[in-house]
C-alpha cells in the first residue's frame, strides 16, 4: 500500500516538475521552486529506502509469527495429550472403608 502511495505521490512530482518547466507560479519565483525540487526528491527517495527497509523487517517478522504458531500448534497438542494421559492415569479415590476391606483381604 505504501508503495503504492509512494509511486502516486511521484507521478504527482513528475507533474509538477514538467508544470513548473511550462510555466512559473504566482506565489513563488521558478528559481525558488526549482530548488525545493531535488529536496523533494530526495526525500521522496528516503521515503522510498525505508519503504524498502520495512518491507523487508516486515518479512522478517512474519516469518516469525509463521514459525510461532507452528510451534505453538505442536505445544497445544502436546498439553492436551499429557493432560490426557494425566487424567487417565489417576488412581481413583476410595473411602477409607474400602481401603480397610482391601487390607483385610489381602491379609
């Protein structure tokens, strides 16, 4: 989107520079215009590197996030089977009394 932007905005610079060669503003001299020109430009070409730069850490990050949630798939999945297991493997609780009737047989 911002490089969309970015190209907007320098085809609206290149209309102006071809404008300001056909005729000179009202408010402003052309000399004093031409010179706000390349500082635009280069501006525009800063914009444009850190259009870039993000880009690129954008990348970085959604490599990332991509990488995370694979891991944490896998470690939900894992919890719950241990959870599972957990639960299957509790011994189950009996009254006192029955624990005595056990003794004595046993006995």
């Amino acid at each position: 989107e911002l490089e969309n932007q970015l190209s907007t905005k320098s085809k609206t610079l290149d209309e102006l520079k071809q404008s300001l060669a056909f005729s000179g503003s009202a408010d402003q001299s052309p000399e004093a215009l031409s010179l706000r020109i390349p500082e635009l430009c280069a501006l525009m070409d800063s914009i444009a590197n850190q259009v870039a730069q993000l880009k690129t850490s954008m990348q970085s990050v959604m490599e990332h996030w991509r990488v995370y949630d694979e891991v944490y798939a896998e470690v939900s999945l894992k919890t719950t089977r241990y959870l599972y297991c957990i639960n299957q493997c509790k011994p189950s609780v009996v009254s006192l009394e029955a624990l005595n009737n056990q003794i004595k047989t046993l006995q």
